[in-house]
C-alpha cells in the first residue's frame, strides 16, 4: 500500500482544496486520516 501527505496550503479557498483532493481521488488515492486540525492528510493508495 502506497501512502502520500496531503498538506494544505495557508491561503488555498475551499474551492482550489477541493479540486486538489478530486483530482488525487479520480488517481485512485483515499483519505486515510487527517493530523494537526486538518491541515495535513494521510492518503492510502490500495490494491
């Protein structure tokens, strides 16, 4: 199983971080958990 962090930029608006996470969805990569009140995901790409 593959793992990625997904940081969240400081100024990025809902908008541009939803697109972000679509765009990584569609390649097959899932939430797994988020730390440090959401500014960081853990991401799984599983088989």
């Amino acid at each position: 199983m593959e793992y990625k962090i997904f940081k969240m930029k400081a100024f990025d608006s809902p908008e541009k971080i939803e697109k972000r996470l679509n765009d990584l969805s569609i390649q097959g990569w899932r939430v797994v958990t988020s730390m440090n009140h959401g500014t960081y995901l853990v991401l799984s790409k599983g088989r």
